[in-house]
C-alpha cells in the first residue's frame, strides 16, 4: 500500500511538473481594431543608434529573447533600482548569447552617444548582451506605443514620467509578457519566463 501510494505521488508530481514546464505563455502585441478583432504585430526597429553609435534596428532582434525597457540616464527616481535588477537579469543569463536587454532613452536631448557609452559601461555588461539606444523624441514615443507604454517630462522639466515595467518579447518578436522591475516577484517570474522561452 505505501509502495502504491509512493508511485501515486510519484506520478501527480510528474504530471503537474510537466504542466508547469509547457505553460504557453500568451502574446500580447496586438491592438483591438475598429471590428473588435485582435490585430497581432511583431515589435520592429528602425532609426536608432546604440551606445557605440552603431544603427540599432530589426535585425538585431531576430531570433533573440529580449527585455525592453525605457530609461533615462539622470534619472534621479526608479532608474537607478531598475538598472540594478537588470544587471542582475543580465547576469543570471550571460551565457545565453539569443539573450539581449534593450534599454531605450527617453531623453535623446541629453542622452548622447558617448552618455549612453559611460552608463552602458558601468554596468560592466557586454555591448553585445545589453543596448542601450536612441533616437528622436517623437520615433521612441512611437515604440513606447508599440510596447504599450507611454512617458512625458514632468512639470519642472527636472524628470520624467515613465514606466518601472520591462516587456519580455520572442525569437518572432512578440511581447509575451510585462513585468514590474522594482517588484522582486516579478523579476523572478520574468526569470523563469525567460527560461521558458529558451526552451
């Protein structure tokens, strides 16, 4: 009887491993159209330079787990924290050469490349496994729309309002999930997001 009990466990805790390992996650890109209907998109790049002053556009993506975030590097408020766990993201998968962090600037005025270049460099990340890019005010609005985020100076000008969420997107470029930076749970659940995605 222990021995049927033992094999019953056995088997429920197989089970439910397996369910938990081919959990889909769903995709998120899309827009609701006039019809009411789910329009799907691919995230795509074009017109942004990165912290070597190289173009940054789709093909970089391709085939690649990314984490997407918006900064801005004077950021006096969530940035410093957010960076923080991003480093430790970027750590936890230096192995992983499909993985890349994007991070985009919010503030291209101030943001220049040799700025972008000092900041990327004190995260002691590789440039090939972190990018930080800009570009004009009104095209990195354009893909924080497509990222379903939003920013704006606040009233003295002194920073800004914008999102502590990074955006998890596919090998096909697809979101496929959101997750709060600042939040501990949820960098572990964006972790083993991550690792879902790679397999």
């Amino acid at each position: 009887m222990t021995n049927f009990k033992l094999l019953v466990c056995s088997l429920f805790l197989l089970v439910l491993n397996c369910n938990t390992s081919s959990k889909e996650l769903p995709i998120l890109s899309y827009k609701i159209d006039a019809t009411g209907n789910q329009r799907f998109y691919n995230m795509t790049y074009q017109g942004f330079t990165n912290q070597l002053g190289d173009s940054f556009s789709t093909e970089d993506i391709q085939n690649k787990i990314c984490i997407a975030n918006f900064f801005f590097t004077r950021c006096p408020s969530i940035c410093p924290p957010m960076r923080t766990e991003l480093i430790s993201i970027a750590e936890a998968f230096s192995v992983d050469e499909n993985i890349l962090l994007i991070s985009h600037t919010i503030d291209p005025k101030h943001d220049s490349i040799p700025v972008l270049k000092g900041y990327s460099e004190a995260t002691a990340i590789p440039d090939n496994k972190w990018q930080f890019i800009r570009a004009s005010e009104e095209k990195t609005k354009l893909q924080a729309e497509m990222y379903m985020t939003n920013f704006k100076p606040n009233e003295d000008g002194s920073d800004f309002y914008h999102s502590s969420f990074a955006a998890l997107v596919d090998q096909k470029q697809q979101i496929r999930g959101f997750y709060n930076v600042l939040v501990l749970e949820d960098v572990e659940r964006l972790k083993i997001d991550i690792k879902q995605l790679l397999k």
